[in-house]
C-alpha cells in the first residue's frame, strides 16, 4: 500500500517536471536566437573605482562576462558569444571590418540565426555601422552597441544598452530596417547617427533627420524609415576582398594650407574626401594640390566639417569642371567609407557620385 503510494507520487512529480522541462523548452524554442558580436570599447571596459567614468581602460571584459552581467538577456533570447577583436575602437581599421562583415555574413546566412549584435567601442561606432549597413547581405537585424560608462561604474548604461540591443536585434519589426545603433533608449540608422559628446550616455544623436525609433520595456517603436539603400540593395560584396582602397580625409580650417593633401597622396591615397568649411568650400591655398591629385587619378570627394545639410554639387566649386564628386549629407568620415567601397567597383567620378545620391 505504501510502497503504491510512494510510487504514485514519483510518478506525479516526474510528470510534472517533464511538463516544466517542456514548457522551458517550447519557450526557448521561441525565443530568437541572437549572436553577439564583441569587439571591446567601454562596453567591455573597467574603472579603478565605481565614479571612473572618464581615465578607465576600454576593452578588458570578455564576452562571456557581458553576457553573464544581463541574466535577463536569456529571457529575450537564445544568446551565443564571438569575441571577434577586444580594442578600443579608435584603433578600429579596414582589417577589422573586413574581418567582422565576413563574419556576419556567414552567421546570418545560417537559418538558426535571427540576429547579431555587436558590441564596440564608441569613438568609432558610427562608422562600422555605416560600413556594415552597406555590406552585410541579409534582411535581419544587426545592432551595433556601445557604452558610454565602463561596465564598473555606477549607473553604467552597458547593460541596459545590451538589454536593449539584443532585444531589438531578436525583433521581427528590425528586419529590413537596415544596420542599427541602440544607444540610450535610442534606435538610430546607420546612415545619419554620429557621436555628438565626449563623454554624456546621450552622446548618439541623428540631428536633423532625425532618429527611426525607441526601445522602451525592451520593446522597439519605430517612427520612421531610412530612405537610402541598405545591406541586402546595396551594390558593394566584400565577400572575395582582402583589403581596402586607402581612402584618406583632409580636414579645413582657417589658415589651412595644402601640406595635408599633398602628404596623403604621396602615401597612395586613391580616394581623398576634403572636409570643406561651410558648403564643403576649397581653400584657395588647398585647391591647386585637389585639381593636382585629381589628375593623377585620385578621386576626390567634397564634403563638409560642419555635420548637416547638403553639400551642394556645383555650389562652392564647380564640380563638373573639376571632375570631383559631393558626398550628398554625409559626414566626412563616412563619405570615406562610401568613397572606399565605391573604389572597390569603379573610377568614374559619374557612377561614383550616383552611389553618393544613393546610399
Ligand atoms: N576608447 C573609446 C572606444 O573604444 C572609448 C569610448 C567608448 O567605447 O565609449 O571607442
């Protein structure tokens, strides 16, 4: 009778924990399956004490441990970590990229991959995801993250942003929206987001066009869409490169001469983006080694140190008698990128500037 009974009992619990165990199953089955990405930055960054918020060392926290620091990571989704590089990011170069775009490309190929994320450095955060939003070669999400305060500092905003980030990275509304930044509560296109502060957690701002959306409860709100073309309709496959054209900017000021622009392209600059004053405007004492470089066959873009509006074709300079190319609204640092990428399929300054008119 008792031994009955006993046996009822173990049978009731082994029934029950089978059910948990399937209820657990069936909802990380429906959990998105997410990879992060690490690259370094503050993100993964330590301070000597909790109130180092400036003077901490990037890039000495592991990937493992970024994940483990968010257990509420695993309620969202089913989360993998590659430690790609571990830098800070203003020694991100075209060989990272290189490497991480490749990466990506075989990751969100693979049907059991929803989405990535990759964690990076700020300083140039901006400018990988606006290399990524013009090669990877898929409609699901990427977000690129960072922090603006080492993971050991009070208030530090790494975790929410990651929080954040992965669950935007899992969602069905981030498909085909192009490469994402999530920063702050903040969803940003790659195209238009620039760090605009040293050092405040609001730093990531997309000025006049404006950010595309909030992540609020861990669940993202879009508002608007970006307009230029992106990822799966962009025209550049890094796939088959080893390397990048040196694209180099030259940056105006007042004074400015042309020793800059002479030195780059004696270095073997294919590609110079100027970073004019005002509407992208060539300093007299600058202009002759631009039309000099121009003939030797570099392609020069013209763009603007001030950050916003259109740099005018024909406005400040006479482009067509040039030959010179404007780089549309972007910063001169992504017209670099731009510019680069553009080299890799052509040297006509006509295709060129369509492809500044396009993404
Ligand atoms: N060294 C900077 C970088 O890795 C730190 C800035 C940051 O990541 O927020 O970009």
């Amino acid at each position: 009778m008792l031994f009955q009974k006993y046996s009822r009992a173990c049978a009731a619990l082994f029934a029950f924990l089978f059910l948990l165990a399937s209820a657990a199953q069936a909802q990380t089955a429906k959990l998105p399956n997410v990879t992060i990405l690490a690259t370094g930055g503050t993100i993964a960054g330590t301070g000597a004490t909790s109130t180092t918020t400036v003077g901490y060392t990037a890039a000495t926290v592991g990937v493992q441990a970024l994940i483990q620091a968010v257990p509420e990571i695993a309620r969202v989704a089913n989360v993998s970590g590659e430690q790609v590089f571990q830098i800070a990011s203003e020694n991100m170069g075209n060989e990272h990229w290189l490497i991480l775009a490749k990466r990506i490309n075989t990751l969100l190929a693979q049907p059991n991959v929803d989405g990535i994320v990759i964690t990076h450095g700020t300083d140039t955060l901006e400018e990988t995801a606006y290399f990524l939003n013009l090669v990877v070669r898929s409609r699901k999400p990427v977000v690129v993250v960072g922090s603006m305060r080492p993971s050991t500092a009070l208030s530090a905003d790494g975790p929410i942003n990651l929080y954040n980030a992965v669950n935007l990275a899992g969602s069905p509304q981030a498909v085909g929206k192009g490469v994402l930044v999530a920063m702050n509560d903040q969803i940003h296109a790659a195209r238009d987001v620039t760090k605009a502060n040293t050092t405040t957690t609001d730093t990531f701002r997309s000025t006049e066009l404006g950010m595309i959306g909030y992540i609020q409860g861990g669940k993202p709100f879009f508002y608007r869409e970006v307009t230029r073309k992106h990822t799966v309709e962009s025209e550049f496959d890094v796939s088959k490169l080893d390397a990048l054209p040196q694209v180099d900017v030259a940056y105006a000021y007042a004074n400015v001469g042309d020793v800059a622009v002479k030195a780059l392209v004696a270095a073997g600059a294919k590609g110079l983006v100027h970073a004019g004053v005002g509407n992208g405007s060539l300093p007299a004492k600058t202009k002759p080694a631009l039309v000099a470089a121009r003939s030797q066959g570099v392609v020069i873009v013209r763009s603007a140190r001030v950050g916003q509006g259109i740099v005018a074709r024909n406005g400040e300079a006479n482009d067509d008698q040039l030959d010179f190319v404007v780089s549309d609204t972007l910063s001169p640092q992504k017209a670099r990128i731009l510019l680069m990428l553009a080299l890799t399929k052509t040297n006509s300054t006509k295709d060129i500037q369509r492809m500044f008119h396009t993404y």
